[in-house]
C-alpha cells in the first residue's frame, strides 16, 4: 500500500536519530499520547480527549502508530497516519517514522468521484451543461491537494515535536 501512497505522492517518511534512551523517548512520547486502538474509531471524540494529549493512538517501545487529535473547532482538518519503528542503540535512539493518509479519506476518492462523474454524465446527455461535467473533478483534485497538505502539516508539527520532547529531556540531562 506504501507504494501505492508514494506513486500518487501522499506518502512521506522521515529518519531522525535522537541522543537520548529509548525507554525515556517511549516514555515522554506515551505522555503526549491518548491510549486508543489502531482505526481511531472510538466512542470518545476526539474533543472529548484532554488537551494534555497532542496526540491518539498506540505507543509501544518498538513502534508506534498515531494521529495527530481533532481540536474542538478543527472541522475540516485532516489528519494523516503516523507509524514509526524505534531502534535503541547504546545511548541513542534511532526513528523512522511513516505519514500516511487516514484510510476514511480514500473511499471519497475511489467511490464518491466516480460516481458523481456517472451523474454528471447523464445530465451531460439530457442538457448540455459542461460545468457539471468538471464538478467530480474539481472535487477530486481538492481531496488530493487537502490531503497532501496534511501530510506535510502533520510531518512538520511531528518533528517539531521530537524536538521538543529531545530538548526536554537534555535539559533534564544537564541539571543532573
């Protein structure tokens, strides 16, 4: 699937390596992350979650899976993926990290479009109205465009974060 996302360019990677233990990286990003399963289906809204927890999902010491959290007034905002494998070597930590989009967004693509496009081309026999024609279209390339725009948001609010949590704990580091 990673191959698909990356033929179609809404799939991004990123390879950080941190000066800090892996337990203590688990640790500080578990802090930030709101316990949930894998499909952030949940009876809990994601406005309903603390505002300590920046994040939702699931955050292991070899690996994690998360999503940035819906504010309360972020209506049309989408989110994308966030999976990332975390290696411990000597005293550092290593991170490859995967953003994808959120699998919800794609059945719009692949089942809405065309069938506005069949729509429109029945109008297109009975008048002749070409704007209709365009209007699938125009919708597609906004869904593509909003959702490559997030992927992008989400990388740089993600790695702005592992700064953060890195800075913090090398503060931590030079009082001791």
């Amino acid at each position: 699937m990673n191959s698909f996302y990356k033929s179609i360019g809404l799939y991004d990677s990123l390879n950080l390596s941190l000066e800090m233990d892996g337990s203590e990286f688990t640790e500080s990003l578990r802090k930030i992350t709101y316990k949930t399963n894998t499909t952030f289906l949940s009876l809990i809204p994601d406005n309903g979650i603390p505002t300590r927890f920046e994040y939702r999902g699931i955050v292991n010491s070899d690996y994690f899976i998360i999503k940035k959290r819906v504010c309360f007034f972020d209506f049309n905002v989408i989110h994308s993926v966030i999976k990332g494998n975390i290696l411990k070597e000597n005293n550092r930590t290593a991170i490859t990290v995967e953003f994808v989009p959120f699998l919800p967004y794609l059945p719009t693509l692949v089942f809405f479009v065309p069938a506005m496009i069949f729509i429109a081309l029945q109008f297109f026999k009975e008048n002749e109205n070409f704007i209709l024609t365009a209007f699938p279209f125009i919708l597609l390339i906004i869904q593509y465009f909003g959702l490559k725009r997030a992927i992008k948001k989400d990388k740089y609010d993600f790695e702005r974060e592992l700064y953060f949590i890195a800075r913090k704990n090398n503060q931590f580091q030079n009082i001791k």
